[in-house]
C-alpha cells in the first residue's frame, strides 16, 4: 500500500454501469456470482502524501458512499492489504453539519453498529493486525493496523451499508479509525481511509462476494475503469488475457503474506533479451520472504536488490551516450529509486525511445516501455534540466523483503484478478478506449 502527490484516480461511482443490480441484504456478504458493477476512474489534484518510507505521485482512490444517510467517503483502493478502514470523527457534532470529505461521522448514521469484542469477527486473525484484536473498555472490537512503512491506524471494527452508485449493500465490516499515525500524518488525513481488496476474509471484495474484479489505467491521463464482477465486452482488449497462477503454499511462513496476489515471476528482459539472473532469486525463502505480489497501493515496481542490481546496470548500458546519468550519489528517489537522469527539454523525445522492460511470469508477461520507464522527479530541476528517475526501485533500500509490482508498469494493461480460479490475468489494450466502449464518461 501507499501514498498520493500530484494526481489521485479517484473512482467515482457518478455514472454506473449494471448489468444486474447489486442486491441489497441484511447481512455483510452479498452474492455476486452474475453480478456486474462498472466504475469510471477520475483525475484529481492533491498534495503528497506518504504510506511507505518512499514518497509516490499517484493513488488509486475510490469514492463512495457509506451510512444512513450516506456520507461521501474516498478510500485508497489498495490489493495489498485486508481490511477496509475510514478515519473516523468520533467527537459531538450537531447533527445538522455536513461531514467533510476526509473523515466518517458514525453518530450521524443510524446503520452504523459497532462490533463487539465477543464477535467471531472480533477473533479474526489479520496480517493486518499488528496485535490481536481485543477489548475496549466499552466491550467494543479494538484493533491496530500496522504496515510497513510503520505507520499505524487505530481505533474499533464496526459494521455499515456502503453505497456504490445505484447499489447498496448492508453491513460491511470496516475499520472506524480514531487515530492515525504516519510519516506524513497531515497530507495522510486528506483522503478518508482505504479499501483492502486482498483474499483476505475481511477484505472489501471478499465480504463482496465478487468473484473477479478488473481495472484499466490509461497512461496518457491516468483516467480509467474499475469493473466489479465478470467482463462481458471482450472488444474491451486488444489483445487475449494471459493468465499467470496465484502462488499458494500449504503451511503458514512467517514473511510469506498468504492473502497478497502473489504470482511466481521468473525473469527480466531488456529489449527482449532476457538477463542473467538465477532463477533461486524469484523464489521465496524458508522463511518466506521473496515473495512476488501484484499490489495496487504501490505505485512503482520494486525488485529485492539481486535481480534490481542486474536490471539497472542493463538499463544503464543501454542508455549510455543516450541520456546523462546524474551524478549525486547521495540522491535517491523516494529512497529506492537510484538510477536518474538530467534530461533538457530539448531531449525528452529520447525518452521515447528507451528499451522496453518485461516482467516475465508464469504464463503472462508485463512490458513496461517509452514514458513508463522514466519518471520526472517533482520539484528536482538542475539548471535547465529536469531530473528523470528509472521507475523500478531496489526493495532492499526500503527493508522490504519482497518483490512489489506497482500500478504505474499497469498502464493500458487490463488487469483481472480472478479469484475463483485463483489466478490473475493480463491484456494491453487502450483504457481510455475501454472507457468509451463502456459509455462511461470520466
């Protein structure tokens, strides 16, 4: 999971597409078998804000209503993590004034139930958890959720109808977070909480009962589509979906996250050729950690240090006497990323024209080329130049022992998480293109 700077693609649930109507239950899973929901992706502009020891740029935000009356709330859609959590205003307010977009007001909903800690649910155990759930001195559901910047989110389990466009369903388990504390706590406030979309039983899909869900990100204007459910509209992709198996392991590992979307990454390639990097790096340990997960909430990709070592010095090769290295090694963008560039204005058609890179899988493959290569660093200008920074980073910097592949190498990509068949599938196609054959307007 991660953070946000100038761009956020907020889902906005304005103009949605049902192919059947999401039924409204008593209960906190609906079924969604033959159910079908279609969200357009939306630009925004915001500050920065940080989840992880590095700062990002962009943040798959979704917006949606929750409670009785609804209130707006805007969550970070993050397939690394379970449970779904909103910052909570638990002070007296009159009940007349309206709830700001970047907290959750629970006295003013008359759906809103907390959970008692003597709720299985309460029991749950969620790698999310820092520490087990437990008692408040009001006998309510209290957690912690931890992530791996450090950052933490406190406060009590609670159940609450979320509405998404035209549908609503009842009793949602979700995070009422009354406090929050991370690297960037001020920035973090600006968006209401986040949406875990991972395996987990808690997590917002699951409690769905969605079999798949899929996304598209353009990469001219970072607009989009999320689709809750089976895609219909096979004009929608260019090309087939090549679908690579989920890694599943048998018994509990310690630094194996067995509700992440992990898929076994076998190989780099830099122009088509594939690079020498032992096959035993892509494996995980003994202990676990290795793993590779597909993770919405991180924006770049991010290999541990042996394979990321090899791919920058092929990348490197390839551009010298093409584009200029900048010299600073104590420069490091947003603590992973060391391989810049100085790049005039005069030069950015290069960028063009760089190698492509592909992630090989079992079974798919993800190409990253042109612009996607290269990110301008904001705010960082030497002289007449801008800096440039090569969007695969060392996880080795960050302490983070595992290979994450971040939504910004997912542009024009349609990505189907199916979780049926425990599988996730990949097709180049042109989401601004999707977006219009789905009558969405963004």
């Amino acid at each position: 999971m991660i953070t946000r700077d100038f761009y956020i693609l907020a889902f906005t649930a304005i103009t949605c597409f049902l192919q059947t109507i999401l039924c409204s239950s008593s209960t906190s899973t609906t079924s969604a078998e033959s159910e079908i929901l279609i969200l357009p992706l939306k630009t925004q502009e915001i500050p920065s804000v940080s989840k992880l020891p590095f700062r990002h740029n962009v943040t798959l935000t979704v917006s949606l209503a929750v409670g009785s009356p609804p209130q707006n709330v805007t969550m970070v859609l993050d397939t690394g993590s379970e449970l779904s959590w909103f910052h909570c205003n638990t002070t007296t307010q009159n009940t007349t004034t309206t709830t700001t977009s970047n907290s959750f007001d629970p006295s003013r909903s008359g759906s809103y139930s907390p959970v008692h800690c003597s709720s299985p649910v309460c029991t749950n155990r969620t790698r999310d958890f820092v520490i087990p759930a437990s008692c408040d001195p009001n006998d309510l559901c209290h957690a912690t959720l931890s992530y791996a910047d450090f950052s933490s989110s406190e406060g009590n389990l609670a159940s609450d109808n979320f509405y998404i466009g035209s549908s609503n369903v009842s009793a949602l388990i979700f995070g009422c977070m009354g406090s929050t504390f991370s690297s960037n706590s001020d920035e973090d406030a600006k968006t209401t909480g986040l949406m875990g979309m991972n395996r987990g039983s808690l997590s917002f899909v699951s409690q769905m009962a969605f079999p798949k869900f899929s996304y598209c990100i353009s990469g001219s204007d970072l607009s989009g589509v999320l689709l809750l459910g089976e895609i219909s509209n096979s004009s929608l992709l260019i090309s087939p979906l090549n679908y690579t198996p989920l890694v599943q392991i048998s018994m509990p590992l310690p630094y194996f996250d067995r509700v992440a979307y992990t898929v076994r990454l076998e190989g780099i390639k830099v122009s088509d050729k594939i690079l020498n990097i032992p096959g035993s790096v892509f494996v995980p340990d003994h202990t676990g950690a290795g793993q590779t997960m597909v993770d919405s909430g991180t924006q770049f990709t991010f290999l541990l240090g042996a394979a990321y070592s090899v791919l920058r010095e092929e990348f490197l090769n390839k551009t010298t006497g093409v584009l200029r290295v900048l010299e600073e090694p104590d420069f490091v963008f947003q603590g992973a990323m060391d391989l810049c560039y100085r790049v005039a204005m005069s030069e950015e058609e290069k960028i063009r024209k760089l190698p492509r890179v592909s992630l090989v899988f079992d079974g798919a493959e993800m190409s990253v080329s042109a612009e996607s290569l290269l990110y301008r660093a904001p705010g960082q200008v030497r002289g007449s130049d801008s800096v440039y920074c090569f969007t695969f980073g060392n996880s080795d910097l960050l302490g983070v022992e595992a290979f994450l592949i971040g939504h910004h190498h997912q542009q024009n990509m349609w990505i189907e998480f199916d979780l049926q068949r425990s599988r996730i599938g990949l097709a180049q196609t042109r989401c601004d293109l999707a977006v219009q054959r789905l009558g969405l307007v963004v």
